[in-house]
C-alpha cells in the first residue's frame, strides 16, 4: 500500500507495548498503528451515526430523518465490515 509518512511521538511504555505486539503478531510497527488508527476512525463514524439516531429520537421526529440516520449508520456498519475483511485478507497473504 503505497501513502504518506508521518512522524509521531509515542510515550515509552506505549512504544514498548507497540513493539511487544509487533514481535508477537510478526507485524510491523507501522502496520499496527495503521490499523489501530483505522478502527479508531471507524468507531468515530460509529458513534456519530448513533449519536444523531439519538438525537432524533430525542426530538421525536419519526419520519424520515430517523429513517434516513438508520440507514447511515447500516452503512457505516456495512463498510466496516468490508474494510475488516481487507486488512484480514491482508494480513494472510
């Protein structure tokens, strides 16, 4: 995969756990992060969708907009499934 660099600074004991679960998973440190980051993201877009069907619950509005949040958030569910199944197809080959 082929994307751009970029330099963080990590806390050591964060740093000596990063490298234990690379040595562990035969993964580089890289890898890892990439990863962690992906799913933090995903999560992010996780919590906002139900946020907003909360939201919208809150307000009771049941017509469309609650219909059209849950469909946002089946999506959002949707794609994170597909993105899983990538990295583990990746991550076997």
């Amino acid at each position: 995969m082929q994307g751009r660099s970029l330099t963080i600074y990590l806390d050591k004991k964060v740093f000596f756990l990063l490298e234990k679960k690379a040595k562990e998973s035969g993964r580089s440190l890289s890898k890892i992060v990439q990863d962690a980051l992906l799913e933090h993201l995903k999560g992010e877009e996780r919590r906002m969708a139900r946020q907003k069907i909360l939201e919208i619950i809150r307000s009771r509005k049941k017509d469309r907009s609650l219909i059209q949040a849950w469909k946002e958030y089946e999506r959002i569910e949707r794609e994170k499934i597909r993105e899983f199944r990538n990295i583990f197809n990746e991550n076997r080959s």
